[in-house]
C-alpha cells in the first residue's frame, strides 16, 4: 500500500471512532446535572409555559436520540448548533477562540522537541557523567511538576521581579500588526515571542521532560545495537554514528509519544490558558461547562478529539515513512 | 609460510572489569596468521573467542579492556605496552592512535563480518546505501563509483537483481541473503583480513553450506586472509588452514588442521571432536562433552579444563600447563596445553587418576555435574 492510500485508510479508521466519542459526549452532556434553561433564565421571573416554549425553540423537548441525530446531520454540514448561553453559532465561537490554543500547543511542542532531542542524546552519550545526572534531575523536576505551577513561578520570576516579560495574554501573529501599534512584521514577530515565551515553556516542559528521558533511553539502547558495531568496525567517524545511525532508529518511539502525549497537552493548555489570562479554547471550555452549555459543550470536544485523531494520525504516518519495517496497515 | 606473518598475537589479554570482579576473558593467546590463510578460533560460548576477535580491531566495549599482549599487523603495532619511567605500563609510541585505527586500519585494512545478520544490519536504512557508505569510506571512491562497486558486489556474492535489491531495506531479505550483504560488506572494503565472527551460527544448514562455499570461492579469487571464529568444528574441517583451539579464555591447542583432527592431542579438543556429528557416526554415538564451562571470573585451579577432563589425574589441580609445542606439521608446531605432554615432567604418570565424578572446590566453583 502506497502512502497515499495508506493516508486515506486511516482517516477513513478515525470515523467510527469519531461517531463513538460524539455518542458518549452527547449522552454525557445530557445527563450533567443541571437544568440550562433553569440557569439561562436565572433570578427572571418565568412561567412554567415560558420555559416549555424555550425548550421547543432549542428541541430540548424531544427525545435524545432524534436530538442526536439532528446535531450529527448539521455537523457534516460545518453547523455546530447554537450556543444558548451565547446566542452565537458554536462554530464562530470556536472559530475564534481556536488560534491561541494551537498556537500554544504547537509551539509548547516545538520548544520540546528541539531543546529535549539534542540534551537527550548528550546525555545517552555522556552516560553516567555530571552532565547526564543533572538532567536526570531536571528531567525528573519537568514530569512531576505540574505545568500551572511552573507558569506561576515563571510569572513570578519574569515578569512580577525582573519585569523582562509579560504575565498575560497573547500577540495574535495572524492579527495586522497595526491592530497592536507594532512598526512592522519584525517587531510584530519580536512581541509574539515576547508574550508566547513563557505560556509556551510552561506548557511544554512536561512535554520536554517526557521527550528527554525517552530520547535518552532510545539512544542509549540504539547505541549498543549491533547495527552500531558495524559501522565502528568499518572505520564510521563516532559523531556519524550518533547523528545518523544510532539517531535515525532511536527516534521511532519519539514519535509515537509525541502523538499520544497530544491529549496531555491539549489538558495543560486549559490550565496554561488560565494561569497566562490566553482566550482559548480551554477557557471556552471551561465556561461551557460552568454554564452547561450543551452545544457548545459537545462542538468543543469534537473539535478537541478531532484535533487529537489527526496528530496520532499524522504521527503513525511520520513512523511508517521512516521506519521501512511497516508495511502500511496490511498488518492489522 | 612467508617469513612475516600477517597478523600476530602474542600474549593478548582482555579483561572485563565488573562489579562481582575481574573476568579475564582473554587471557594471554598467542597466534599468527599468515596472508592468504583461513586461521580459526574454536571454543565452546564463552571461551572468549569473539572478544579475541575484537580486541584485534581494538573494539572492546567497555567494561572490557585489554590489558596486555602485542598485536602487531604488517609491521605495525595495534596494541602494546611498554614500561614507563615511573614503573607503569603505558601505551608504546609506535602504537597506532584510536584514530589511525579507525581510518587507517578498521574496514579498509581489517573487516569483519558479524554473527548475527538480522540484527547487524541497520534497519533504517537501505541496503544499498550502508553498503555504499563503508565503500566510500574506505575506499577513496566517489559516491557514483561506490554505487556501481556495490551493486557489483552484491552480484558478486550471488544476490539475484543486485540492481533493484539495492534499493531495499534490510526486512525485504533473508538471513541468507543478509549474510551475503555482510560479507560482500567485507570483501568491498578490499581488505587483506577478514574476522568472520560465527558467520554461519544464525542460519539453517543449507544456507550455512552455501555461504561456506562461497567464501571459500571468494577467499581463493581475492586472497584474503580470515580469523574464522567459530563453535563447531565440522566448519573448521571444512574451511581452515590452521586451527586454535580456546578454553576459558586460553588456546589450549594449535595446529595445522588435519594434524589436528589425525593427532588430536589435548583431550579438550578430542571432546570437541567427538561431541562434533560425522558421516561415519550415528547421533547415538555422538558424545557431548561432560558439563558446563565454568565461568572466567573464577576459573579452576592448574588445568581450567580439569573439573570435564576424562584425563585428568591430581596433577591437572596444581599444574597449570604451558601451550608449548608437542610436535610439527607442515613446517609448523603442533602445540598443546595439556601436562600429559609436558617436556618438563611434573608427574602425570605417577599421579593418581581424578575422581569421575568431579569434585566440587573452592577452585572449581561451577564444575559441571549436570553432565551424567
Ligand atoms: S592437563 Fe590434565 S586436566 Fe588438563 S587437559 Fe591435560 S590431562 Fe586434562
């Protein structure tokens, strides 16, 4: 099976999964204790007629199963239904509020790839040395610590004592920079960096920690392959060995983290979103479920899955394009 | 039997230094090889074959070092030792640097082929490619050229399609096939030694046939010289010129091959060869040798062979005995490390027989009793 066919298989795999997590968070928003047109109507005086009327206009008053069916048959139309609370279109909510998180997200991932792949590998080389026990320790620190707490302290060290970087909010890039009173493109790019720094380091070093510790392990056991001693007994200069043939192998299980550790990552950006005052998904999120906004509620969780299905897909297919081995998906 | 050998050994040992103790894996082998000679190193897993063979390209992975010995190949030193001024052993000067070994020595000067094809190869990358890369390498040719070498190598160890096989990665071959590609790695590298390290051990008998066969027609058109490292003596037989035997990290035995094999004359080597399948035998014939190797970190007293010696009388406890010559064949000695052959007398004939069930000391920790 080419690449191409092995592409479509798999989105074609990730439907039913997608219909299965659209049925249980239907069911589950549903079942959320709570009335919403209770909440929406709060401390208005209403008649028990009034609120009937207000469940037929939303369909609240029709089985869970035709409501179901209806929400799925707008979704393949792009139409998410109505926020209640917002009386706005759940796709423009989302629509706005989506950009910061991926900004946050991928960014956060990229500072993690590129710091935890080299220190990864110094460390497997320098077994046992200083250097390797002291990024043990960080490595350590980086897994157990919970992200909010790192964005607090770095909020506290950055930006409340030294005052080197800002505390809160984001610089859209894809915002003019007039819309910020930026000179250019160059100081516009200056202050997204300044204002993403420390969201994205807070964020992403659970990501880094995870990252290392694996590169290093996957490192270390690639160096003592068989494949390694080959290559030393023809005269391959050490630091090709490294960076070509023990790297190239050690890096198929990175891969695999990287798609699995999304749905963490996804989870911290909430928190991230909070601690940095970012308006994002997370915090929509969290104020759909505060409000019970159903609608609302189930478009965000799709867009998260949806999000989280593409990365394990496009990672299972960054894996079989450097791994020879995998023979497109005849084997499952 | 030119005056300067190719490659020799003299007194070789290495040492692996791990927590429970010192394991002196090779300990003080002596042997030449001579240009054009297949030379093997036979011994049960765990006589320290395979780490001779690495020490010679000073490959020894750590914790394992070598301590002491001479390696000289065509005139240059590999690895010696010389007393310092303050007493200490330190590397001799004329001893090639780690990256004289490297360039100069490893791929272009000595290859090796390795035991295990499935895993030797890396699975990554192409065929092809890793075998253009050790040519370019080691060779002085150009990316182009080191192509056009490699796929006439692959066809010249008998890969069908060399062309389109080229492309492929190593999963898409069999053990056979891979065994092929490690060993036109070698020959490719146009080198005037070979280690084969029991190239033939991970394939099934045909296949092992084969690959024999073809190394021995490859060996006679290029004229290679081979330390040929293996367990079994059938491929001894079939393919060496000279044979030494090892023993817990000593040759016990050396000799040109059918001397060996007609005038055995240390009794571990004539276990070996009768625990080894012969046409003229019937498996019910066959005799394994009696227990297991013991371990080298605390090898037996005197003889290391003793606990498993049908021979071995009180003598073989206290008595460690030299590989000194015992006769000659073709122009070379026949050595063996046995004190029934000890010029010196120290009293075999007089010592009284040791017991068949083999004792159990406090020097010989893991004496193999499981034998019947
Ligand atoms: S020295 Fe003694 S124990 Fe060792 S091989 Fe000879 S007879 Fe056997």
């Amino acid at each position: 099976m080419g690449l191409l066919r092995y592409t479509t298989y798999r989105f074609i795999q990730a439907i039913p999964v997608l219909i299965g997590i659209s049925i249980l968070t239907f069911i589950l928003a549903n079942l959320t204790p709570g009335d919403p047109v209770r909440l929406m109507t709060q401390g208005q005086e209403v008649t028990p007629e009034q609120i009937e009327r207000i469940e037929a206009q939303y369909g609240l008053d029709r089985p869970l199963h035709e409501r179901y069916l209806d929400y799925m048959a707008g979704l393949v139309q792009g139409d998410m239904g109505h926020s209640f609370h917002r009386n706005r279109p759940v796709t423009d909510l989302i629509a706005s509020r989506i950009g910061p998180t991926l900004l946050l997200v991928l960014s956060a991932y990229a500072f993690a790839l590129v710091t935890s792949i080299p220190l990864g590998i110094i460390a497997a080389k320098r077994r046992n040395d200083p250097f390797d026990h002291v990024s043990r320790i960080v490595a350590l620190f980086g897994v157990s610590t919970p992200s909010f707490w790192i964005g607090i302290m770095l909020i506290l060290i950055f930006a409340v004592q030294l005052g080197w970087l800002p505390s809160a909010g984001l610089v859209y890039p894809w915002w003019s920079p007039e819309t910020y009173g930026h000179s250019g493109y160059f100081e516009h790019l200056i202050e997204t960096m300044r204002y993403l720094l420390l969201p994205m380091i807070a964020l992403g070093t659970l990501q880094m920690a995870t990252l290392m510790r694996v590169e290093r392990t996957q490192m270390i056991e690639s160096l003592q392959g068989e494949y390694v001693k080959l290559a030393r007994a023809y005269g391959v200069p050490e630091r090709t060995i490294l960076r070509k043939h023990a790297f190239q192998v050690a890096q198929l299980p990175i891969i695999t983290i990287v798609g699995l550790n999304l749905s963490t990552a996804l989870g911290g950006a909430v928190l991230i979103e909070f601690v940095f005052n970012i308006n994002g998904l997370g915090r929509l999120f969290y104020e759909a479920i505060i409000q019970l906004d159903y609608q609302l509620i189930m478009g965000i969780t799709m867009i998260i899955a949806t999000m989280f299905v593409i990365g394990v897909i496009i990672t299972d297919i960054a894996y079989a394009y450097i791994d020879p081995r995998v023979t497109y998906g005849e084997s499952e | 039997m030119s005056s300067e050998p190719l490659l020799r050994v003299e007194n070789l040992k290495t040492q692996f230094f791990t927590d429970a103790g010192t394991v002196r894996a090779v300990d003080g082998i002596s042997f030449e090889v001579h240009e054009g000679e297949i030379v093997g190193l036979v011994g049960e897993s765990g006589a320290g074959k395979s780490v001779a063979s690495m020490s010679l390209l000073r490959l020894v992975e750590s914790p394992g070092e070598i301590v002491g010995g001479e390696i000289t190949y065509r005139g240059e030193t590999l690895f010696g030792l010389e007393e310092g001024p303050d007493g200490e052993l330190r590397e001799r000067d004329d001893m090639l640097s780690n990256e004289e070994m490297r360039t100069r020595i490893r791929g272009n000067e000595i290859a090796v082929i390795f035991q295990d094809p499935m895993e030797t190869l890396n699975p990554v990358f192409t065929v092809g490619g890793q075998l253009r890369e050790f040519i370019e390498l080691n060779r002085d040719l150009s990316g182009k050229e080191a192509r056009k070498e490699a796929i006439e190598m692959l066809r010249e160890v008998g890969i069908p399609d060399p062309e389109e096989r080229y492309e492929e990665y190593p999963h898409q071959f069999s053990g056979g096939m891979r065994q092929r590609v490690l060993i036109a790695m070698a020959l490719a590298c146009e080198p005037n030694l070979i280690i084969a390290d029991e190239p033939t051990t991970a394939l099934d008998v045909t296949v092992e046939g084969q690959i024999i066969d073809l190394v021995d027609e490859l060996q006679e058109k290029y004229d290679t010289s081979f330390v040929w490292v293996t367990h079994d003596m059938g491929v001894v037989a079939e393919i060496c010129d000279r044979v030494n035997v090892m023993y817990l990290g000593e040759i016990i035995e050396q000799a040109p091959v059918d001397e060996l094999f007609h005038d055995t004359k240390h009794p571990y080597t004539e276990a070996l060869l009768n625990s080894m399948p012969r046409p003229d035998r019937t498996v019910g014939e066959l005799e394994p040798i009696e227990g297991v190797m013991p371990e080298a970190i605390s090898p037996p007293s005197g003889c290391r062979f003793h606990p498993r010696c049908p021979d071995a009388r009180e003598v073989c406890q206290r008595v460690h005995p030299e590989n000194k010559e015992v006769a000659r064949a073709d122009g070379y000695p026949h050595n063996a490390a046995c004190v029934k052959h000890d010029v010196f007398d120290v009293g075999y004939d007089e010592s009284v027989p040791l017991d068949k069930e083999p004792q159990m000391t406090a020097s010989t920790p893991s004496a193999g009793d499981d034998g019947e």
